[in-house]
C-alpha cells in the first residue's frame, strides 16, 4: 500500500497543490463537500479525502453510492470541499483550503481499503483558495487551474 491508496493522505508532486496545500491537506482527515441539488438546493457532508498524483480528489464512503452528496454530484457535478481548522486560539489564527471545481460520480471501482463501497466521487479542481498555510503570509491566495492540469 502506498501513501496514496489511504483516504486523508496527499501525493507529493502535484500539479495542482502548493507544497504547503499539500503538506497541509496531508495533516487533515476531514473535509467538508458542498454539493448542489438539481433543484438548486445545496447540500453539505463532512467526509475524508485523498488528493492523486495528477491533482484530482477523491472522496469514498461506506455506502457513498446511495448518499444524496453521490447522487447531486451525479445530477449536477459541481462541487466545493473545504479543509479548514483553528491553529491557534490566542492570537487567532485559522488556516484552510478550499477546492471548487467539477466532479464525477464514478461507480464500480476498487476501493483503496476493503470497507469502503465502490463508488467515489473525484474532484477536479478548478480553483483553490488557501489561507493562514504559510507564516509571515496574511490573507486569501486565489488561482484558477487550467483545464488540462
């Protein structure tokens, strides 16, 4: 098993995460995915997570197939995780990174741990936004990632 084949784990090199982004998805194990209904209405899961080698996420369940997060993601493919905490109380410091892109409702694959379902949904991110990751850096960083990342 490698690094990669575990939910919450982050491969290094990627096209699409800073090293701080990585390193700092590397230390969180749960997210939070935001999802639209086909009626427009937005749904929100909390769920683990692993960012690939190309850059894609990968969110797994235990019967993630029957969720309403699977079958919005199905309907509609937009989605937003947000990984964020509180470093430190005083001073007052949050950090986090936020993943908004498109996404895949992919059934019938081989999970990465043998107690999780065959589905997953893959995030293809299309913008991040990171904040309070680096010392010495205030504020909101903002990118746009190209299609063919």
């Amino acid at each position: 098993m490698t690094a990669t084949d575990v939910p919450g784990t982050v491969a290094p090199g990627s096209p699409v995460f800073s090293d701080s982004e990585l390193g700092y998805l590397a230390s969180q194990r749960l997210g939070r995915l935001a999802t639209v209904a086909p009626d427009g209405s937005p749904q929100n899961s909390p769920v683990s997570f692993q960012v690939r080698p190309d850059g894609t996420v990968e969110i797994y369940g235990y019967d993630l197939g029957a969720s309403r997060k699977f079958r919005n993601v199905a309907a509609t493919g937009v989605v937003s995780l947000v990984v964020d905490d509180i470093a430190s109380v005083d001073p007052w410091r949050v950090r986090g990174v936020e993943i908004r892109g498109t996404a895949d409702a992919i059934t019938d694959i081989e999970p990465p741990q043998p107690w999780l379902s065959r589905e997953v949904i893959r995030i293809h991110p299309r913008r991040v936004l990171s904040w309070g990751l680096d010392p010495g850096v205030s504020g909101l960083r903002a990118r746009t990632i190209p299609a063919d990342a």
